[in-house]
C-alpha cells in the first residue's frame, strides 16, 4: 500500500484516532509527569477514556463521539497527503498487535511501505540522546548506514543528535528510514529537522499516533516510544543520561521480551550512564551493525540484502606511524599543541598532518576548528 | 593673524586663525574680535557650546593675572565658519590673542601667517590641548607658517616639518614674543623611543603556544586576521599583546597617522610612535565606543587600532549590535560616522584578532559537558560580520600542554627574529602585488588570489574537495588560497606547495552552518 493515497481506516478506528487527538490535551493534564506511562490510559475503550481524562468536559467529549463524521475525516486526512491506516487493515503493522495499548489508528506520510515492515523487512529502532557525544553521533550514523545497506528498517523518533544521526545514516546506506513522531505526521518536529524530515517522506515513512494538525504534547513522546518499541523487532540505544526517554523506549522493549542492545559509552560520562547501565543489565553489547544483524537474524541466515557497506563499520583505514601518534593524540582530546607534544613534529608539520587525516576521514573539525576522532564519514 | 583693517573710529577689528578638530583632522577656525564703545559685555557667537561659552571668563581671568588689560567695552567675538559647533578649551588662545590684537596690546603685524592653538588657566599660563599633531597638520595645508601652541603640545605639533612650532608657557610669553622682545627656538620633534622598549612585549617570554606562535606569525606575514581558540587562561591576550612587536614597524607615514590619531585621543605622549597600537576593547563596549561617534563624533577603538591591532578577547560576549557595527569599518578600512547633517571618516585600517573559548561552557576537555549543538549555537553568535573577515583560526592551549611542548625544540624565538621573516615575506607580497590596489595577501580579492595562488587547479581541488566535503564555497576557496600563499611567502617559496595548502586548510575556517546534519 501506497500511503500518500487515501485512508482505509475504518470508521470506528478513524473516530478513535481522531478521540486521542482531541483529548490529548486532557490527556496532558491527567499525566502530569513526563516519565508516567499512558499505558493503561490508550488501552481504555473510547467511552471510559473520556470518562478518565474529560472531567467536566466529558459531555462534550461524548457528542463530539456521536457527531464525528467519518467521511470528513477521511477528507482532511487526504488534504494532508496522509494515510490512515488501522488495525482492520491488512497493511497495519501486526508486531504491533503485542503491545496491549497498540493503537487503533496510526496516520502515515510518505512512500514507504508500511505492510512491508511487518513482514519480510525486519525493523530496528536506534534511539538515543538529544545531547549526544561526537563519539554516539558518530556511531549512530554508522549503525544507521550499516544497517540500512543490509536492507534492515530503521525507526527513530527524529529527535536531534542521535535520532537525527540513525535516520542520516540509513539514507546514506540506501535503506528505509522510518520516523516516529509525537505530533501529527504533517509536523516536521523539531523544525530544525525539517529537511530531513522531508528526504524520510521521500524514502520511507513518517508514522505518528496523532491525527494530522496535532502538536505534541509531554505525555505524546513516552507514547511514540510505545511505538517505536513495538514496531522494531530489536531496540538499540546508542547514548541515554538516566532517567531519560531512550530508556522509556528500551524499557517497552523488554515488556514486549523483544531484544535490547546498547553501545558502550564512556564510563565517566553522565550521557552514557543509562545505555551503559542496559549492558550491565544483560542487553547486548553493540559494537557494529553486524551485532544488531546477527541479533536479528542469529549469525547463520541469509541477510535481505549484502554488499561492501553492509553490517559493516567503517573503521580507521590504515595510517603511516605518524598519522598514527597524530590521531592518537586527537582522541586523547589534546589540542594541536598537544599533538606537537605527543608527535615531537613543529607544528606546521602537525597541521598539515590533521589536515590530511581530516581528508580520509580520520577526524573532522567543529565548528570552531577543534578536532575530534571521527569513526567515518 | 590676519591684517585687519584697522578699525573705523568706534572700535577694532582683529582675526585671529586658529583649528578645530573634527574627527582625526582639523578644519580651520576663524576668530574675530570686535572692541568697540559701548556697555561693557562680552558676547560669543558661532556656535560655540559649553566650553567654548566658559573661555570668556578665562580669557578676561588669564589676561588681568598677565598684567594685561581686559579692555571695558562691548567685545563681540565671532568663532566662523559660524555653521560649524565649535567644542572644547581650544579656542581659548586665540580669543585671548583676539582681544588683544583688537585692544591695540599686541601688534597686528607680528602674527600674519601664523596660526594659534591652546587653553588658558586663569593665572594667564596656558595648558595643553588635544590633537596637536593633527592640528599642526592642518595649520601647514592651509598654508601657515608659524603655529604657536601650549609647550606641552610642541614637540608633538613639531613633528609635521615644513611647519615652525613655537612653545609658549604663558600668555605674558605670548606678548613678548609678539612684540619681538622674546624670540623661542622652533620646537623640535622628541627622538623616537629606541625600539622595542620594555613597553613591548616579546614573544620569547610565552612558553608552549606553538599554534598560536604560528598562526601569529602567519597572520601578521599575510595581515591576516585571527580567531584564537582556547580555554580562560591560555595566555591568548598574552599572545595576541605581543602581535605589534612581529609585525613591520610602522613607517613614518604610518606613525604620523598612529600619533595624529592617538593626539586626538588624547592617549599620545608628544613621541612619534615607535611601535603599531594595540587596543583590547572589554566586551561591554559600546558600537560607539568601538567604531567611534558621540555628538562630537571622537574616534572608537578601531581607529585607535589603525595601522595595529584591535584585540577582541570574549567576542562571543560582545553584543550583536557591536559586532556589527564593525562590518563596514572592516570591509572599507574607515570609520564612517554619520552625526545629525554631517558624517565623518575615521581611518581604521586594522589588524583583528578575536578570541573566544572552544565552548560556552569554557571547562577544560575532560569535564565539558557541552554537545554539538551548545558549541554550534555558541559559535553562531560569532557569525556573520566577523568571521566573514578571519582568515585563520587556531588554537590556545591550555598552560600543561604548553609547558610540554618545550622540550619539543619550541626554541623561544625572539620576536625580533620572527619580525624579520615577516618583514621578508612582507617584502615578497609587496613585489608581487605592486600595481594592484592590496597591499598584502589578505588584501588580495578573488580575483589576484587565483592570478597569485600558483598551484596546479588539479591539485588544489582535489586537496579542498578532499577535506570539505560539501565543497568549499568559492570565498571559503579563495581564503585557503591567501592563507597558503602566505605561507609560501614566509617560506621564501614562489609556489604554493601541497604542504603550505595542507597547513592554510588546517587554518581554515570551517562554515559554522551545516555542521548539524
């Protein structure tokens, strides 16, 4: 199914969908905490959900039930170039079917498949901080090309730094990218993402719980975790602080007995601590895509699609013994002066060396000319 | 003093020339004093303010301290061009020398082709002014031969030759000289401080900072300007203070522009200056402040930089609306005031060099928490008009490292060593550049980069395309270029070698957008 063409939702389910729209500002004020799950709240049937959030506005709740028109619905859906799909629908996605609030509806945009992702094509979630690390960016994007060359779907929730670096990564491996937002799926958030956002529509799929015009809310984001979870066979988090909503997202995970791996981060940093704290607890240490391969196919199946790229990390091509101490000393995180201490060359000779090291790839600059190791690029 | 007729029955006439600073120059003043009989007033005219109101009381004061007469009838002073505000004590002396030539106490003749300038006290001794350099200059372009000024402003005024300086320390001295009873010694210009004087500091006394060292001398061989990247006290002031001292002394046409400027200023101790200004605005300045203005337009930090360098430490603090103010100084070489109907240049050919900390939270590596968009955030705040206008970006090293560092051959070179390889290299640009309106490397546009940035295109691009992936935009191209050209220069080599570019790339500013996706 072609999502960019009109809704199959069912009545019941369109009005559901639209239900959780309306409410969710009453939602809001019955979660009053980011980290409280809405667990049991999306799983209430439309009557008694009203009844648990409405409050005194209950009764008008209740008509707006009785007068939705589905038909006008179905109309500003398509206005939006958004699918509605529900879970009447051959193409809706049955891994989600364990999730014991799954939604009724979820609203697509883009051109991807969605009826794909639940069969042949497995899907892994790459989540992870907003404040990421050079080191988890840099990581994430090279799971994300990895895994997108192998022909795996990659879902994250186009958050900044890592989420934004597992979606850049699957489109440069030529893989599915697949988007999970908290607002309506006509919302390109956060605005800064907005061009990514639109090369997702091009080349995969933007999915959201919410009908289209929506805003996020706070409880919104734990709920799109929900999802995240539920549609990825494996969850991967590259770099989460504790408590943080990477982990609300491996913690659904676990509930759904589906596999969670981490990256390793650095032990002394605060941003690492929670992916960190999920490999103590048995997750599985990730160091490549071909780790989160083999979790997905065990280690003797074929793969959808190989090449050069697949699975793979690109790890530091080889480099003479100078370039070698050079890169030592940038990830050691010495400034050029130290690199001059650590190499013993004069520094004109250490610029031209970090400029040639920035030229294959070994490290990059930010913005203000400090080096750092880059995995690839 | 100009011949005045003198005088119809009633009353006297006299003109007296004197100057006006506006701006870093100044503009020729008339003062004409009118004694005749009537009530006894003193009346001011031509737009004078405060100051210049208040000269009527120091002037009668000064006079009858000198045993001189302050002659008890209507005395109508007119200060012309009347268009023009007139500002400040300056004035004092010709309005003292007016009423005098006026009152028949001094002879008309004795002043003709001679011009006067100074402030009175009230004991009749007279008291220095600012701006005497500039004022003397504008005294011979009008053609006077003589200017007569406070003793304090003369060896300072004496530096324009062709120009007879003569100190006066009272006005009693004033007459005598008149009169021809006294007859001074043309004042001469104070030698040059010897060179590099303690007020100078050198390079040899920073130990590490290897990339800053470089980059300096780098900048100041091509006239580069600078971003020094480094954590609070890693000496970047330290570095960036000792700039002036590898850079070619100024030429003499230079120090006149240095002293004329500085006089203004009244920041100038009456030397020729020895040594380029260096000028460390805090943060909080003002855009006035920096680029100059005021109702009487006075000159900002970037014109007391001119022919030195302008040192912005935290330039990440200063406000947006003052690094703004710095871009069309920066582009055009001048400070353009506009004040009510008139607008004022003030020269402003200047070195920059900025500095700023890797991050906003300024900790060093191992505790910095900041991620890439803090860092990508902060750095925007230096974007637009200044890094626009920087050439090389390097790096200051906390003071650990650098105290490693030494026991890597970083010989402590003298600053006077690394001042002749600039001085050479400065040379070679000259030679290269001569018939075209630059100066040196950073002067050159895209255009003369391409003529002089002799290296195989092949090479070049694929060295550029190589490092930027998304391709360097053509500016971003052409800075590469003067950098490495720069670089040849300083080694003596003609052509731009793959070294040279690999190093002017690992200088280069990197575009602070596009770095988030």
């Amino acid at each position: 199914m072609t999502s960019a063409g009109t809704g199959t939702a069912c009545d019941s389910c369109l009005r559901r969908g639209y239900l959780v729209g309306r409410l969710a500002s009453h939602i809001a004020g019955v979660m009053d905490s980011p980290h409280r799950r809405v667990t049991g709240l999306l799983a209430l049937p439309d009557e008694k959900l009203v009844e648990a959030v409405a409050g005194g506005q209950a009764d008008d709740a209740l008509r707006f039930l009785e007068e939705f028109d589905a038909e006008e619905a179905r109309a500003a859906v398509e206005r939006a170039g958004v699918a509605a799909v529900c879970r009447h629908d051959p193409g809706y996605p049955t891994q989600l079917d364990d999730l014991e609030d799954a939604p009724r509806v979820v609203f697509t945009k883009g051109q991807g498949d969605l009826a794909s992702m639940s069969g042949a094509d497995p899907c892994v979630a790459l989540v992870g901080a907003r404040r990421a690390s050079p080191y988890g960016l840099d990581v994430t994007r090279e799971l994300g090309r990895g895994l997108g060359a192998a022909g795996v779907t990659v879902v994250s929730g186009l958050a900044l730094g890592i989420d934004a670096q597992a979606h850049h990564g699957c489109l440069e491996g030529d893989g599915v990218p697949v988007a999970v937002l908290a607002c309506g799926p006509d919302i390109p958030y956060p605005r800064t993402n907005r061009r990514l956002y639109e090369r997702i529509c091009e080349r995969g799929l933007v999915i959201a719980e919410l009908p289209p015009g929506q805003r996020a809310f706070r409880w919104s984001f734990p709920a799109r975790n929900r999802i995240m979870a539920g549609l990825a066979r494996v969850t991967v988090v590259v770099e989460a602080a504790e408590p943080s909503g990477s982990l609300i997202t491996s913690d659904f995970a676990i509930q759904l007995g589906r596999p969670v791996g981490a990256v390793p981060g650095q032990v002394t940093s605060s941003r690492a601590a929670g992916s960190n704290a999920l490999l103590k607890d048995g997750a599985t240490f990730i160091t490549s895509a071909e780790d989160i391969l083999d979790e997905l196919f065990g280690s003797e199946r074929p793969r959808p699609r190989s090449g050069p790229d697949a699975g793979q990390i690109r790890l530091a091509r080889s480099v003479d013994p100078v370039q070698g101490l050079l890169l030592e000393a940038v990830e050691a995180g010495a400034g050029v002066d130290g690199a001059c201490a650590h190499t013993g060359l004069p520094v004109h000779e250490v610029r031209a060396g970090l400029s040639r090291l920035e030229a294959s790839g070994h490290v990059s600059r930010d913005a203000l000319g400090i080096y750092r190791r880059s995995v690839a690029r | 003093m100009g011949p005045s007729p003198p005088s119809s029955l009633a009353g006297m006439l006299a003109s007296i020339a004197t100057f006006a600073l506006v701006g870093v120059d100044s503009q020729e003043v008339t003062v004409e004093v009118d004694v005749r009989r009537g009530l006894p007033a003193f009346t001011l005219v031509g737009l004078p303010d405060a100051a210049v109101r208040e000269a009527r009381e120091r002037v009668r004061a000064a006079l009858l301290n000198s045993g001189l007469d302050f002659p008890l009838q209507r005395l109508t002073a007119n200060l012309a061009p009347a268009s023009m505000r007139k500002a400040g004590p300056s004035f004092d002396l010709a309005l003292a020398l007016g009423v005098l030539a006026a009152s028949g106490q001094v002879p008309f003749e004795a002043a003709s082709g001679t011009a006067v300038c100074g402030e009175l006290s009230l004991s009749g001794a007279l008291r220095p002014f600012r701006g005497a350099l500039a004022t003397a200059l504008g005294a011979r372009t009008a053609g006077y031969e003589r200017l007569i000024v406070p003793a304090e402003n003369a060896s300072e005024a004496a530096l324009a030759d062709g120009l007879e300086v003569l100190a006066v320390s009272s006005l009693e001295r004033l007459v005598d000289l008149l009169h021809g009873r006294w007859r001074p010694e043309p004042a001469r210009p104070r030698p040059v401080r010897s060179e590099q004087g303690p007020h100078v500091p050198d390079l040899a006394d920073v130990r590490g900072q290897a990339d800053a060292k470089r980059a300096l001398e780098i900048a100041a061989a091509g006239g580069h300007n600078l971003l020094m990247v480094g954590p609070p006290g890693a000496g970047k002031t330290m570095v960036a203070r000792r700039l002036p001292g590898i850079l070619p002394p100024p030429s003499f046409d230079e120090a006149l522009e240095i002293t004329r400027i500085h006089g203004v200023a009244g920041l100038g101790d009456g030397h020729l200056a020895a040594e380029r200004p260096f000028r460390a605005p805090h943060h909080t300045i003002s855009p006035s402040g920096l680029v100059g203005g005021g109702s009487q337009p006075r000159p900002g930090e970037i014109t007391l930089a001119h022919r030195g360098v302008l040192f912005l430490d935290e330039v990440a603090e200063f406000s947006r609306g003052t690094l703004e103010a710095l871009r069309q100084p920066l582009e055009d070489g001048f400070a353009e005031i506009t004040r009510g109907q008139r607008s004022l240049t003030f020269p402003a050919r200047t070195m920059l060099v900025a500095a700023c900390n890797p991050c906003p939270c300024a900790r060093p590596a191992g505790e910095c928490h900041c991620n890439d968009v803090d860092r990508l955030r902060y750095s925007r705040r230096l974007s637009g008009p200044l890094l626009d206008r920087i050439d090389l970006v390097c790096q200051a090293a906390a003071p650990p490292a650098a105290e490693l560092v030494d026991r890597h051959g970083g010989a402590l070179e003298r600053s006077s060593v690394i001042r002749e390889r600039v001085i050479a290299a400065r040379e070679r640009q000259r030679h290269r550049l001569r018939g075209s309106d630059a100066y040196c490397n950073a002067d050159m546009d895209g255009r003369l980069t391409r003529r002089h940035g002799a290296l195989g295109s092949e090479e070049v691009q694929r060295l550029l395309g190589s490092v930027e992936r998304g391709g360097l935009t053509g500016r971003g191209h052409d800075r590469v270029l003067r950098l490495a050209r720069t670089i040849a220069d300083l080694e003596g080599r003609t052509r731009i070698s793959p070294a040279d570019l690999e190093e002017a790339l690992g200088y280069r500013l990197a575009s602070p957008v596009g770095l988030a996706a």
